[in-house]
C-alpha cells in the first residue's frame, strides 16, 4: 500500500510537531491527513530510530529465527504489546509481531485468561450475537448477558454512547503499548466519567452514590 506522504514530507510534520505544534494544528492549518493514531506511531519511530524509523521498506525484510524469538520472549516476559515492540525494534508493521507471537505460541498464550464474574456483556440483537457459539462463549466466561426487545434499545444505546464518548475523550488521545496500560486508562477513565466529568445537561455536577445517599436521606 503505497504512503500517503514521503518520508521528507512525514519528517517535515514530525518536526513541526516536535516543535510545539498540535495534531489539530497540522490537520487544521496544514491540511495533514494521517490519523493521530498513525501519525503517534511514525513520532515514536523517529524519536527512537531517526529517519530509518520512518524509512518507506520498498522489500519485505527478513529476520533471523533468534530475533523473532527474542521479542516473542519480551511480549511473554514483560507483556509487551505488538505496537510497542514494533516500534522498539523498527519493525514496520505490528502485525508482523503479531504472528510471531502466535507462530511461537501456538496461538495459545492468552489461554489462561479467565474474566471475573459479573461482567456484563451488552450488545444488540444481531444474528452473530443471538448464535448458538456466542452464547456459548458468554456462558464458558461467567458473563451476563444483556439484550433487549427488538427496537428496544434501552441497553445498547447508553453503552453506545458511553463506548463514543470514551474513544474521543480517552482512546484517540493516547497510544497504548501494552494490554496492561489499556485496561489502566479505561478504569482511570469509567472513574473519572461516573465521578467527575460535567456536562450542561446534568447541571454541571455529577453526584456521587454517596452524595445521592445523603440527599434521599
């Protein structure tokens, strides 16, 4: 898939924002055109490699048996995620960490997850999650399941919004190396959103469960 900058325009970017310019900046004044999520990425590689960090691979690279084996190790080791060792090592895509990982592990190295007990599993009622093996997986996993009548969104739409609201405010704003930070950032986030966050329709106050207490009291 061909680039959709060169690597002396994608370095004049990252030098403006190394400078002090925002991502908005750049999309706004400058007409960039790469997702924050992306452009984060290529930052990264630059800071750590230079310019071979952002370097167009015009040819597949070849790694030796004891590289790939390497970072497998620091994934299993550390819980290095695939973008950040990808970036760590130059390696152009995360993708092809990806399936080192599986390749070494037999896909099964996520096998001894098990997810606590009531966790909630809200979704609407498309066929993938009225079949016989979804349900089978919300039901090996302790999940409760949560669906409404037909037309009735009384579930899936407050999560919807919730799940919109969480990727703007929270997720397109970071890059997450590792399962580890993710799920740290969520529950930073669900506790600042139930706790802290104000908005006009609400009055500009959020009440807490003891504060709610207090008042029925």
């Amino acid at each position: 898939m061909a680039r959709k900058y060169t690597e002396l325009e994608l370095l004049h970017f990252i030098e403006l924002y190394l400078d002090g310019n925002s991502y908005q900046t750049l999309v706004e004044k400058h007409g960039f055109k790469l997702s924050y999520k992306n452009f984060s990425n290529y930052v990264k590689k630059y800071e750590r490699h230079g310019l071979e960090g952002i370097k167009y691979q015009k040819k597949n690279r070849t790694y030796t048996r004891e590289f790939k084996l390497k970072v497998v190790l620091e994934h299993l080791e550390n819980d290095y995620g695939a973008h950040y060792l990808a970036n760590k090592y130059n390696i152009p895509s995360h993708n092809t960490v990806k399936n080192w990982i599986n390749r070494y592990t037999k896909g099964k190295e996520n096998e001894t997850y098990s997810p606590n007990s009531e966790v909630y599993n809200i979704i609407d009622r498309g066929s993938q999650y009225t079949s016989h093996a979804f349900n089978k997986v919300i039901k090996d996993n302790d999940l409760i399941h949560s669906m409404s009548r037909v037309s009735k969104c009384i579930d899936n739409g407050p999560i919807e919004g919730f799940w919109g609201t969480l990727k703007v405010e929270m997720f397109n704003l970071d890059t997450f190396d590792t399962p580890k930070y993710l799920d740290q950032k969520i529950k930073e986030y669900v506790e600042f959103f139930n706790n802290k966050r104000v908005t006009l329709d609400m009055g500009l106050a959020i009440p807490t469960e003891e504060e709610i207490l207090q008042m029925i009291a």
